[in-house]
C-alpha cells in the first residue's frame, strides 16, 4: 500500500493545473467567422450489415486532424499559440504544431461522389449518398448517410471472342475465372478479370494487348436479382470503333540492346555514336569504354532471348533480377514495335535495356548506447565497408567493425568487447545447379569473423566461417541456408576466482572452450518486403541451428576430456539445437501514427557430448531492442537474481519468451514520439541446484515475467531514424512486485537506450 504525501499532493495539483490550461488553449481562435473546424466524420449506413463504416471512410476527402490522447491533440493547441504578427515566435508555432482542418463543403461534395462511385464499383448500383453537417462553437462534424442500392448476382455467362486464337487461349485458361455464377456482379470484379486474361495473352506473344479489348453487357431485366452476363473480347478497344479494328498479332524479338552505365542526365543519346557498340550472341552492349561489370554477368541476367516469343513474365524477371543485384540504381526495359518493311512481314519488336549504376562503394554507421539507475554505461558503435561490385560481378564485399563497451563512473571495472568481420556474397549458387532459379537471384554467402572480449572475469576469443545460400520465392519468402556454421572458442585469463565462486553446473559448462560445427537456415515471411513499409504489414522469422551431430558419428576416434566430453584439438565440441520465432504485425491506418506489436521465442537444448549451450548461443534479455527499462543481459533467469560473480551484469538462459507493443505517431518537423510497452523474461531448462528461481515451469511462469512502459523520441531523417527510449520498469521479477510512481527513477527502476532504427 502506497502512502501519499503532501508534497506528491502539491505536484500533482500543479500538474493538474498545467494540464487544465493546455487544453483549455482554444483551437477556434485563429478562425474567420464563416469558418469551422473539422472535427469528426461519422458515416452511417442505413440498409445494409455486410459493408461497415471503415469501408467507406477512405473515400472521405478531407479528413480532421488525429488525436493524440482520448481525443485531445496537443499540437494543435500549440498552433493557436501564435500572436499573429508574423515574426519569428510565429514560425517555430507553425513549423511544431499543426494547423486546424478548416472544413471546405465542397469536399464533402465530392466524398459524396467518391462514395457512391466506390459503391458502384463494388457492384451496389443506384446507391444514395446525403451530408448533414452540424456546427458548435466553430467545430463541426459531418454526417454521411449511406444507403446501399441493388445488387445482382451472375447467373448465365456467355463469351464472343472474335479471335479464334485468343478464343483458344482463353478456354484454355478458364479454370482459373473470376466469373462465376453466383457472384456478385461488379466492375472491380470485370475489372481483375479483364486484366487476368491480359496478362495471360501478354505471355502468349501478345504485346500490346490491353483490357480494354473488353465489353461487357449485362442483363439485368429477369427482376430477380440475378443477371445474365455477356463477355465480349473485340478487335478494337473501347476507345475506337468497328471502323478501327485489326486483327491481334503475336510479336517475337528481334534485337535486344543492353546499355550498362546508362546516365539519364545525358539523355537517351543512344543513336549518338556516344557508346562502343560490342556484338554478342544473344544481344548487343551498348556501353562507353571501361566495362563496370563483366558481359557474362549481364546474359547470366537477362532471360530474355532473341527470336522468342514476346513474354510479359521474361521482361519482369529480367528486371526483378537486375535490381536484386543491388548494384544498378535504376533499371528500365522498354519495347518498340518494329515497322514492317516489303522483305519482312514478321511482327516483331526490339528491346532496349538500360542501366544506371549506383555507387559501388560506401559506409554505414551504427550506434547503440544506454544508461541506467546503477550508472552503469554502455556503448556499442559499428561501422562497416562495402562494394557492391568487387570483381565487377555483381559480388557484395562488406568489411564490418564493432565494439561494445560497457563501464561505471569513477569505477575501474570495465567490459570490452570488440569484433572484425568480412563477407562476400557472390550472385550465383556455388556447387549447385543455378538454373533451379529462374525467376530470382541466388547467392552464395562466406563470412568469417574475429571477436574479442575482454571482461574482469577472464578474456574470450571466437573465430566463426560460415558457409551458405540465400534467395527469395516470389515476393514475400525469403531463404538463408547455412550448410556450414564454424566457431571456435577460447577462454584466457580467466580469473583465480571466478571457477571458485562458479557453483551452478551451468554457469561452469557455459563458460568453456569448445568447438561448434553445424548447420543453420532461416526462414522469413513478410507481406510487404519494402524498405520502409508504407501500409499495415506482418513479417514472421524462424531461425534454426544444429550442431555437433555430424561429428558425434566419429565419437569412437576422438579422445576424452577430465569430464568425458569428446574433443577436437583438445576442445570439446558442442551438441545442441536451437530454435528461434519471431512476428510481428505492424497496423498503419495512415502516415501520421501506427502501432508496431512483436513476439519473440526462443529456446535452445544441449544433448550428447553438452550439457548446455554455447554461451554465444544462449539467451538473454534487456537492451534498445528488447525489454527497455533494462541493461542488456541483467534480467533474469526467471526470478534469479543477477549473479554477483559478474562484475557487469551477463544472465543467460536455455529459453526466451518476449512481447513488445508500441504506438507511434508524427509530433512535429522531422520528431516522432512513441509509447511503448514490453514484457518477458529468460529461463533455464535444466533443474539445476541453486537455479530453481530460473527454471522454466508452465504451470507458474508467469510470475516471472519482467514488465517495462516507456516514451520515445525518433529523429526521422528518411535515410536513417536516430532513437533514444526512456524505459521505466513496471513489474520486478526479482523484487516479485510491481513499481509504483513513488518508486519511478530509483535504483533498478529505469533505463536510458539509444538506437539507431526502429527497436522492431
């Protein structure tokens, strides 16, 4: 039970106080007497349960400002700030706040409009649309009444298609229509249907086939709600008449002309006598001198061919495989019909790729730091190299320095960490067939890399290779296999005492050297695969690794630790498997805020010749991208409390179970803010002596979990989103009790994170 005293009573009577002025602020001042500001739109449908309010209202042309908190927005309070008189107290007013919506009735003319044209595309024909608008106190509200007109469903679907060979082509793919009795007849529907067959004919050799060679005709007059359904495919589109048709034609490529360093600044001076013109089998090079990358790279490329029937889906792969080489800047394929000519009566066309490299070569920085109540620091800077061209065939070179530093004022303990690593990525699969892919890129991936760290404790050294193939399905999976996974590890210096005071079985198996041979895959599925997703979109990653079976079948030949482990070079080797989930759904109604949610679990299990896991493999919690109002790796396992051996805080565990949930949403200029929330924790799944607080038990996990509220501010600067988070801790598992206000900003109760990017 909480006590309050007088002087909590005074602040929040202040706060109270300040709180009343703010959003007493009128947000009318500003206003011209004929105007009004738009508060609310509401739309009520009056004849019809399928279609909800949510469905029109992006049909709605204007739109009142969102709210920032139980439908108060601060900025726009901060916007009648203003003196009026034009000068510098003015500017800042406008450029933090944000102008009231001034309700303009012609808008609401034309979201009449939008409306009822939505619903006839959606197949509701004859619908109403009415406006009310009621104003008080220069604040208004508009009312549209929906009500919903008729609906026909297909009944009878007849097809007259002129030509005989589209005709064919047609029945052929009529398995897969979108007519079908029953359905609700609707332009949209027409619509995706007329552009299905399009597509499908545009694969056949039909270059320039459109949708709009369609025409529909419907029977609405049998009166009872059904309509008999007339698909017609002419030779003449919908813009011209029977005057104009022609018959459709089937066009092959001719030439195929490829331009590698095409700079659009120049213009398209392709005839100049600007370019070397190399002659190759499959097309011509267009290039100006020094070749940026090599020819075969290009024809690896492109699965266009001459001779070959014009095909939409070759033109779009070519092109999807282009841009996956990362290395063009801007890739654009274009088609010309050829003139006939008395020799040729062939219909034909040529194609024209043309390339603009990016630069091949750059830098990226990346910083994470935090703070907390015990004043423990921690910084933790990286910056890596890369070409995106190394040998001039589309191989991505990185080198990549890291370091993690973490420290206590006016204490001479210290963790260092640091790291180097390279990769190189080559655009094609070594020692596999390539031609399994036809549609994406594949690569190969070698890594190795060197860390260090350096601790009171002792010093660590791993080196890791890995091995392995990446490449996507279509547009939303994505594959990483690694048939190969090496690390070795090494521990010096370690401490007289450190053994000694290491009483838990884990912790002593945790911290060994071992040698680690396996393999990991990673499968990833996102609906939106942009870099910077503009609407609602769910992602899901599963990782697995596995180690030590392969060499467990030489058991017999390899020789034995003091503790029966079979070694390699005198290093035990490790036996485990690791599983690691991760969702999230991000909803993002508009630009102005979203809210961003993620589950992450992991869990890992030793077997064979371990009894734990590697320590690089184990599972820890707290950080700028994990449960905020902890350091990383001070929380947990379970309800154990941080292990005095270390003098900074390193809890591990066997398994980890996390939920995060955060709002965010535009302030002012560049400046994002956030509300967040997170929950989790790590656990142990053996049932060690000593480590009961820390084993993971279903029955009563729960009261184990670590809970964490917070604010955050985001500098968004398109190209890179600097973070700082202040996490405020809401639920102790070691304390086993919940923080209340009078405890905010004590020991153990806060913690500072910077980042870079969004935490997830």
């Amino acid at each position: 039970m909480y006590m309050v005293s007088p002087s909590m009573v005074k602040h929040f009577f202040l706060f109270s106080a300040f709180f009343v002025v703010i959003i007493s602020c009128s947000t009318v001042r500003v206003l011209e007497n004929d105007e009004s500001v738009l508060q609310e739109n509401i739309i009520q449908i009056t004849n019809s349960e399928q279609l909800q309010p949510s469905d029109l209202d992006q049909y709605v042309r204007q739109q009142p400002r969102n709210s920032f908190l139980f439908g108060w927005n601060p900025f726009l309070v901060i916007y009648n700030w203003k003196n009026g008189k034009g000068g510098g107290w003015d500017n800042f007013v406008s450029k933090v706040g944000q102008p009231p919506v001034i309700l303009d009735s012609f808008l609401v003319e034309r979201s009449n409009v939008n409306i009822v044209n939505h619903l006839n595309s959606i197949g509701y024909y004859n619908s109403v649309v009415s406006d009310t608008i009621i104003t008080k106190n220069k604040r208004s509200k508009v009312i549209y009444t929906v009500t919903v007109g008729d609906t026909y469903s297909i009944n009878d679907i007849s097809y007259n298609i002129k030509d005989t060979s589209i005709e064919r082509l047609v029945k052929d793919n009529m398995s897969k229509t979108l007519l079908k009795s029953g359905k609700r007849l609707a332009e949209e529907l027409l619509d995706s249907e007329s552009e299905r067959i399009a597509s499908i004919l545009r694969t056949k050799g039909y270059y320039n086939f459109s949708k709009n060679y369609f025409f529909f005709e419907a029977d609405t007059l049998r009166r009872d709600g059904t309509a008999d359904l007339s698909v017609k495919i002419e030779n003449h589109t919908r813009n011209e008449t029977p005057k104009d048709a022609k018959p459709h034609k089937v066009y092959t490529i001719r030439n195929i002309r490829i331009y590698p360093d095409y700079d659009p600044m120049v213009g398209r001076i392709d005839t100049s006598g600007a370019y070397i013109i190399s002659k190759l089998d499959n097309f011509d090079l267009y290039h100006r001198g020094t070749r940026t990358i090599k020819t075969s790279v290009l024809d690896k490329m492109n699965t266009l061919r001459k001779g070959d029937l014009y095909n939409e889906n070759d033109a779009t792969n070519t092109y999807n495989r282009l841009v996956a080489l990362r290395y063009f800047s801007g890739v654009n394929i274009q088609y010309d019909e050829v003139v006939q000519d008395s020799l040729d009566n062939s219909d034909q066309v040529d194609c024209t790729i043309r390339l603009t490299p990016s630069k091949s070569q750059g830098y990226k920085l990346n910083l994470e730091a935090s703070s907390n109540s015990n004043n423990l620091f921690g910084i933790s800077p990286a910056v890596s190299y890369y070409h995106k061209n190394l040998f001039r065939g589309g191989e991505w070179f990185t080198l990549g320095f890291m370091g993690n530093f973490q420290f206590k004022l006016n204490d001479p303990v210290r963790s260092t960490e640091l790291g180097i690593s390279a990769g190189l990525s080559v655009p094609s699969f070594l020692l596999m067939p390539d031609s399994l892919f036809k549609t994406n890129v594949p690569r190969t991936d070698i890594n190795i890399g060197y860390n260090y760290q350096s601790r009171p404790e002792f010093t660590r050294n791993l080196i890791s290779l890995n091995y392995g193939y990446n490449w996507r399905s279509g547009e939303r999976f994505f594959y990483n296999v690694y048939p190969l996974q090496l690390s070795i590890v090494k521990l010096f210096d370690v401490s007289s005492s450190f053994y000694e005071t290491l009483n838990d079985p884990f912790l002593r198996n945790a911290y060994r050297n071992h040698f680690d041979l396996g393999s990991g895959a990673t499968i990833y599925y996102t609906t939106d695969a942009s870099a910077i997703p503009q609407k609602s979109f769910f992602y899901a990653r599963w990782t697995n690794d596995i180690a030590g079976n392969i060499v467990s079948m030489f058991n017999k030949s390899l020789s034995a630790d003091t503790t029966g482990a079979k070694t390699i070079w005198n290093t035990p080797y490790a036996q485990y498997f690791r599983s690691d989930l991760t969702v999230g759904y991000t909803y993002k109604p508009n630009s102005d805020y979203s809210l961003a949610t993620r589950l992450n679990i992991g869990i890992g299990y030793a077997y064979g010749n371990s009894r734990v896991l590697p320590f690089e493999k184990l599972f820890y919690a707290g950080g700028a991208n994990s449960l905020r109002g902890w350091q990383p790796r001070s929380v947990g396992p379970g309800s154990a409390a941080v292990d005095s051996t270390f003098s900074i805080p390193n809890q591990t565990g066997d398994m980890k179970l996390e939920a995060n949930l955060e709002y965010r949403f535009k302030m002012f200029w560049m400046v994002e803010g956030a509300l967040f929330a997170d929950a989790g924790n790590i656990w142990t799944l053996r049932n060690e002596a000593g480590r009961e607080e820390g084993l993971f038990r279903f029955r009563d996990f729960y009261k184990s979990i670590a809970i964490n509220w917070g604010v955050g501010a985001r500098l968004n600067l398109d190209f890179v989103i600097l973070r700082l988070d202040l996490g405020i801790v809401a639920r102790d598992p070691y304390m086993k009790r919940w923080i209340g206000p009078k405890d905010w900003f004590k020991k153990d109760t806060y913690s500072l994170q910077f980042g870079v990017g969004y935490p997830f």
